[in-house]
C-alpha cells in the first residue's frame, strides 16, 4: 500500500493567535488555472472576507497558476487548519467549475522570533518574475498587499510598482524552503 507523506506536513503544525504564517495552497496535480476568473476573484474575496472576520491580517498574497501564497497573521479565533479548510471550501465552486481540484494538504511555515514578513513577503511578490511567468518590466495582477507600509521593499519598486531586474536573479527556491 502506498503511504501518503503528507502527515509530515501535520506533525509539526502549531496554531498560535497573533503569529505569522507563509502558506503554500497547491492545485491537485498541479493543475494550473487559478489565476484566471472567476477562481482568482473567488480566492481573492475569500482572503479579504477572512481579514474583515480578523481571523487573519494578510501582508501579501500571490496567485499563481497552479498555488497560492498567502502570508498573514492569524487571528484568535480560528485555528490555522481553518482558516485554510475555509479558504479552500469557500473557493471549492469556483474551483470545481474550472475543473480544478485543492491537494488534499498545504504547506505552512510559523515564522520564528528572529523572522521577519520581509523576506517572506518578497518572496511572495518575486513568485511570478522567478517562475518566469512575466518578465521585470510587468506587473503581476494578481498579488495583493493591503499593507503596503507593513513591507519596506514596496518603496524600493519601480514607479509602475515592477521590481528591479537585478531582483529576479537571486535564487527562489533556496531563499525559503515552500514545500512546492
């Protein structure tokens, strides 16, 4: 019998109130279309429904072809697995409708004391231009910051809010470790 490893991802999840958390949210099979509407309307209502319940304080959120990236601060009153069991069932129409699907798990990350929501943020931001789905001269529609002041690098963008290209060259995948 196949055993699924995803009850790694459990094992050391830890639900704390007033804590920041970088979530990675994949498509099963990584079938891509969220970021196309009417799903990427849907996942963006339903982030900022949970912030207007305070069950979060978003910093940023990305929304790739096939994965979300949300960073935000979790509220007191929903425990981290529901506020992503409420992300993926409030969007599971919109989804299903596009003939995509949620993995079954997610990957988070409690940032640490010494952890700052910059570097996560960037990360956040950067996706897109390191995945190479647009180049540093576009601006990626669907990423959302509703505290820009919340992230420093936001005042080193470009005027039309593109990063510097010498940005896009540093490596992704070393930066964080996202569990994609």
């Amino acid at each position: 019998m196949l055993s699924r490893r995803t009850s790694a991802l459990h094992a050391h999840r830890w639900s704390q109130p007033a804590m920041a958390y970088f979530v990675t949210c994949c498509t099963q099979f990584r079938a891509t279309g969220l970021n196309v509407p009417p799903v990427e309307g849907v996942l963006h209502k339903v982030v900022v429904a949970s912030d207007a319940g305070r069950d979060t304080v978003t910093d940023a959120f990305t929304i790739m072809p096939d994965h979300i990236h949300w960073l935000f601060t979790l509220g007191d009153r929903l425990s981290l697995g529901r506020v992503i069991a409420r992300l993926k069932a409030q969007s599971g129409h919109a989804m299903a409708a596009a003939r995509l699907e949620w993995q079954r798990d997610f990957f988070d990350h409690r940032l640490r004391a010494d952890e700052t929501i910059e570097r996560y943020g960037l990360y956040v931001f950067l996706n897109p231009y390191r995945a190479g789905l647009i180049t540093a001269d576009e601006k990626w529609p669907h990423w959302w910051c509703p505290h820009p002041e919340n992230l420093s690098f936001i005042s080193e963008l470009n005027p039309a809010g593109t990063p510097p290209p010498e940005w896009i060259g540093e490596p992704a995948q070393a930066d964080l470790e996202t569990g994609e």
